[in-house]
C-alpha cells in the first residue's frame, strides 16, 4: 500500500481492506424505523464493510416492518466495527439496538 493510500485510511477516508478469514457473520438490527427499507439497512452498514446480504423483517400478512433486521457481512473486524459505530445511534429517528445475531441466521 502506497503511503497516500495508507493515509487516506488511517484518516477514515478509505476503508482498509479486510483482513482475517472471509467468513459470514449475521448481525441483529433492532429498534429500525418502520420506514426503513433492506437498501437503506444495507446503505448503513456498507460504509463499514462488505454486506453480502441486508433485510428488514415484515409481518408475512400485512408486509410492514416489524422494526428489526439483519444484516450479513462478510469479514468479522468489519462487522464489529459496524456493531462498534451504530448501536444505540439514531437512524431515521430510532436509536438502533445491534448486536451479532444468537444461534445462527434468523435467530431473534
């Protein structure tokens, strides 16, 4: 890595690659905006890291939100530093309750 490149990253300007194994981790987003939408659960987090997959929980009748999510991504470092800087931070209006998700995907 280039010394301007090394800079831009330490500064928070530009991600710095992944390191660790790529492995799947799943985290719990609670307390979401009822608006809110997978895109803009997945805009969120993609600022600290890969995102393989972002979706909004709804109610299988009426399709609304049921106010919590969960977000998939790719590299463990990169997950705990989305964990690190949106839990208990308002989005939309909501203070976000995040954490990684229990007992595998889909266990909240």
């Amino acid at each position: 890595m280039s010394f301007f490149s090394t800079l831009l990253t330490r500064l928070g300007l530009r991600k710095a690659a992944p390191t660790g194994p790529r492995e799947s981790i799943e985290i719990y987003v609670g307390n979401l905006s009822y608006e809110m939408t997978d895109e803009q659960l997945r805009a969120a987090f993609a600022k600290y890291g890969e995102v393989r997959r972002a979706r909004v929980i709804e109610n299988r009748h009426t399709h609304k939100s049921k106010g919590f999510g969960f977000v998939e991504m790719c590299y463990r470092a990169q997950a705990e530093a989305a964990i690190r800087a949106l839990h208990d931070k308002s989005v939309m209006g909501r203070r976000l309750r995040v954490n990684e998700a229990r007992n595998g995907k889909g266990s909240h």
